[in-house]
C-alpha cells in the first residue's frame, strides 16, 4: 500500500503541477474554459489563478505533505471541481475545449472529467490509508527533483519535435521566397 | 546541503518546463502563420486510383519508366513559382531515379521556362507541350512526385520544397 501510495502520489503530483504551471503561465485559454462555462470574464479570470495556485499548491503538497488531510482534501475538491465542469460542459449545446495542460495538449471538457473523478477520489483514499507516517525532507527533495526532470525532460522533446518542424518549414520558405540571411 | 540542492534542481526543472512551454507555444505560434500564409513544408497526398498499377508509356511518359524498378516522376508547371524553384536545383544533374515532366502552355513558354530554370533536357526530362500528358494524367496541381515501382505507378503526393523532394527519391540499389 506504501509503496502504491507513494507511485500514485507522484503521478497525481505530475499532473497537477503541469496543470498548474500551464495555466500560471498563460491564463488566456483556462479564462477562455471557464468564460465557456458561463463565467464572467473577470471572475473568470480570478477563478483561473486561484485555480492555478490551488493545483500547483496540492501538487507541492502530494511531493512533500500527501499524509496530511488538507492535501488529501485538496485532491477530492480539485476532482469534484473537474467534474461539475464536465457537467455543465455536457449540457452546452456546443463542444468546450478543456485547455487543462496548455500549448498542444488538448481535448473536450465533459465525460472524461466526470469519469476521472472516481481515479481523484480513489488516489486521495490511498494516501490517507498509503501515508501512516510523514515524507521526509529528504525523499520530498528527491521526489520534486525527479519529477521536475522529468517534466522538463517530456517538455524538451516536444520542443526538439517543433523545432525539427519549424526549421523544414524555414527553409522551405527560404526556398520558395529566395530568402537570405 | 544535498536536500537543498535537489530542491533546487527540482524548481529549476520546473521553471525549465514552464519556459520550454513558452517555446512550445512559439513555435505553434510561427506554424500557424506560416499555414495562413501557405508556405509549410507539408506534402498532401495526390488521389490517382485510375492511375495505380498502370504503365506510364500508357499516358505518353518515355516507355523506360515501364521498365524501372523504382523512380519517382516529378511534374512540373511552368506556371508555377515553386516548380522553378525545384527545376533551378536540378540544373546541374537529375539525381539519380528522378523523371522530370515539364508542363507548358506553348512552345515559347517550354522555352523560357527551360532558360529560367537552367534545366537541362535529357532522356529523363519530358516536355509536356500543351499539358498533354497532363491531361491524360488527370493533374490539375504541381509540382506533383508520382512513385512508380516496377514499371507501375503507385502512389503521389504534393512536393512543396526542395528539400522535400530530395528526401523521397528512391535510393540507389547496392551491391553489398
């Protein structure tokens, strides 16, 4: 159970944080959802941010603390979040864009987050009966350094991928206008 | 110390991700103009299914293709700018399993495009005076790449650049 507890928080942690990061970085497409949604557009915003915070803070929080009830707690309300805007998503006559992890990760916001409710749910009954015992500072430390790496590793490949992309195109148009640098 | 300094190398991995996102997003950024503008470098599949499994000397193309283990036929237009382009880097020499068609209005037009382009003419090189062949083809669009393998046409696609072009000719059979 430790050792489940311990894989499933440091999945969970990943995509909150790339959640979280995403939408700290940009927020002009999370205003877009929500505006969607039927929020106004100032709240929206606001909403946006604190949502931001809120995700970035309980993915911090299943690296370092997942014993504790309050990052436990956060999970359940993120999932419950996530599934009432699936809800209301479902019943808009016009199809929603989740924009849930940023730049080119994209998909409709509506069954899935209904669906993923029970896995938020379930992680969250995990590391209350997976964490008997506090992370120490130590194991937190190797745990954000991992899961920062390997973010950033995932990132720097899609980058690697639209570089390749954009340098064929270049010369292409180098090509065809008779460009020179 | 070492706890700080993998708490360290985990933020700064995190701030890695978000500007790498930044990139990311550049990129989108200069590909969707580059879409707007119409110059990516994306070959489109050409539909030929009355031409697949047909000999090319049944549309008047020189009768060796028939006889070709694999080639790729290029067709372009005088017409348009970036067959120049690509006839322009064949002055020198057809690589080798390349087939140019040259499709023109007139004489006149075959003419010039041939002195704008420095493109030679040779047994690989067909001038398609009045767009013919073209027609007999059922082309409307170039430049165009027609794969034929075994003396068989098999598929096309659009080629948009040069680069394009020199990264599907076929490759030469070795001896090993």
């Amino acid at each position: 159970m430790a050792v489940l507890a311990l894989v499933v928080s440091l999945a969970m942690a990943g995509v909150l944080l790339w959640a979280g990061l995403e939408k700290a970085r940009n927020v002009g497409p999370s205003v877009s959802t929500l505006m969607s949604l039927g929020v106004p557009r100032r709240q929206a915003r606001l909403a946006t941010h604190l949502l931001s915070l809120i995700e970035i803070g309980a993915g911090f929080g299943l690296v370092f603390q997942p014993h504790l009830v309050w990052t436990q707690l956060g999970i359940v309300i993120l999932g419950l979040l996530f599934a009432l805007a699936g809800i209301i998503a479902l019943q808009r006559d016009h199809p929603i864009r989740c924009n849930c992890f940023g730049v080119g990760v994209n998909g409709q916001l509506g069954r899935t987050q209904v669906l993923t409710l029970w896995a938020w749910l379930s992680g969250a009954a995990v590391f209350y009966h997976g964490f008997d015992q506090p992370v120490s500072l130590s194991a937190g430390a190797i745990r954000v350094a991992t899961l920062g790496l390997v973010m950033a590793t995932m990132r720097a490949v899609a980058v690697w991928g639209a570089r390749r992309e954009a340098r064929d195109d270049r010369q292409s148009a180098m090509e065809m206008y008779l460009w020179r640098f | 110390m070492a706890v700080l300094a993998l708490i360290a190398v985990g933020l700064l991995s995190l701030l890695v991700f978000v500007l790498l996102g930044a990139l990311l997003e550049l990129y989108r950024d200069v590909r969707q103009l580059r879409e707007a503008a119409g110059i990516l470098d994306r070959p489109l599949s050409v539909d030929i299914g009355p031409l697949v499994n047909t000999a090319p000397s049944k549309y008047g193309l020189p009768e060796a293709l028939d006889s070709t283990a694999s080639a790729l036929l290029l067709f372009l237009s005088e017409r348009c700018l970036t067959c120049r382009v690509i006839a322009s880097s064949l002055a020198q020499s057809l690589p080798p399993g390349l087939w140019v068609v040259a499709e023109s209005r007139n004489a006149q037009a075959a003419e010039k495009f041939l002195e704008v382009t420095n493109l030679r003419t040779d047994d690989r090189v067909t001038l398609d005076v009045e767009g013919k062949i073209a027609a007999r083809l059922g082309i409307n669009t170039s430049p165009v790449g027609f794969r034929i393998e075994s003396g068989r046409f098999v598929s096309a696609t659009t080629v948009p650049s040069v680069r394009y072009l020199f990264s599907i000719l076929p490759a030469p059979l070795r001896l090993t």
